[in-house]
C-alpha cells in the first residue's frame, strides 16, 4: 500500500487540472496547492492509506470509540452511513480542541461526497476531477448548494473513521481543509470499496460555507498537528 498526497491547484475562475497519475505513488506528501474561484478560496487534497499517517500515537483507540460512535469500527462492521457521521464527529472534536466552531452537517454536501466516493469506487480513479471532467466545485454545485467557500479531502485505504482522520490531521492541507475558519458545514461521504491499487474504504469529505454568510472567525490553527483522537 501507498501513500499520496495529490493536492488539484488552478486559478480564478477556471476549473483544475487532474492530479498527475505519478503523484498518486509518491512515498512523501506533496506540497498543498490552492485556487480561487468566484473569488472564493477552494482546496482540495487527496490521500492514501500506507504511512503519510505515520505511526499512531497519542490517545487511545478506545478514548476516540468512547467519544464518537463507530470511531474504531471497519466500514465492512458498521455500514458506510455510522462510518461518515464517525468521521464528522471525530471531525469537530479536533475543531473543538483547536478552539474552533464544529461544523454542520449539511445533507447536499453529504450526497455529493457519497456520490464521488462511489463514483471513485465505480470507475476506479482516485481524483478530485472524474472522467468527465467535473470538480468537486462543480459536484457541489450540482446539489443545490450555493457556496461561497468550497473544499474537500478525498482518501482510500485506511479501514476506520479513526484512521482516516488522524491521517487526514497529520497532513498539512489535509489538516488545513479539517481546521480552516472560513467552513461552517460539512458532508461525509464513504464506500466499502474503493480503486486500484489502494482498495477500500473511500472516503470523502466536502467542506463549504453558503453565500452570503459570513466566517465565524476563531484563532488560526498551525497544521499538521498531533491528533487528540
């Protein structure tokens, strides 16, 4: 198994490039990479279970099950819909020790993270730009949900809520996305499979913040950082 950071850049107003597929098999995190569009900030980063998480440390595995339900259960054990509210509860509690607001969860962008998960799963790619050519902006968009500020993290291989998201709090832009003041809302979406060579579970985060609201503000928060799940 390998491990990637594959973070989509572009700038305002256009839509960003598929990650390269040699990025995909890189060892090491790539440099977080970002681009505006309708003048609002998007990130989008990508990783694959196999060691960018590094080795686990810190609190207990029975402290995060304790705290959020499903937490330390296999998608295969609890099913794909207690697995991403685990991951959204894990989620707000790094936010919360962080001294930052938790998010909403927000059922357009929970449909749109479910359906790229298993479009992924589907298809057998790993990026943040399907086939077709559409962008998690645009995936967003299709549900309904007008944003002002849109992000999302995608990962394959690690098999809990509690994986998945220690590796996400590790990675600079992935922990970034996860802490960033300017989210209020949240969708989670996952699948039991997932494509080639990482394998299952998918999982996908949307992150976003409706127009015409403002950012809640709250201190800035240094990434990468030790988990406190």
């Amino acid at each position: 198994m390998t491990a990637v950071l594959a973070p989509t850049p572009g700038t305002a107003g256009t839509t960003p490039s598929p990650t390269p597929v040699s990025i995909r098999r890189q060892r090491t995190p790539a440099a977080p990479r970002r681009r505006t569009l309708l003048a609002a900030p998007v990130l989008a980063l990508a990783l694959a279970a196999g060691g960018a998480g590094g080795p686990a440390v810190g609190p207990t595995a029975a402290s995060a099950a304790t705290t959020c339900a499903g937490a330390t259960s296999s998608v295969r054990a609890q099913g794909p819909t207690k697995a991403a509210d685990a991951v959204r509860c894990l989620v707000n509690v790094e936010r919360k020790a962080a001294g930052l607001r938790p998010l909403k969860a927000d059922a357009r962008l929970a449909r749109a993270a479910r359906a790229h998960a298993a479009d992924m799963d589907r298809r057998d790619y790993f990026e943040h730009v399907s086939p077709g050519g559409a962008s998690f902006d645009d995936r967003v968009s299709a549900r309904g949900y007008r944003w002002s500020t849109v992000g999302e993290n995608i990962a394959a291989g690690q098999t809990t809520p509690r994986d998945v998201v220690r590796a996400w709090i590790r990675s600079k832009g992935h922990c970034q996305n996860i802490m960033s003041r300017a989210y209020t809302e949240i969708g989670v979406g996952v699948v039991a499979g997932g494509p080639a060579p990482y394998g299952g579970p998918t999982w996908v985060q949307d992150f976003a913040r409706p127009r015409g609201t403002k950012a809640p503000g709250g201190p800035s928060v240094r990434c990468s950082r030790k988990p406190v799940v």
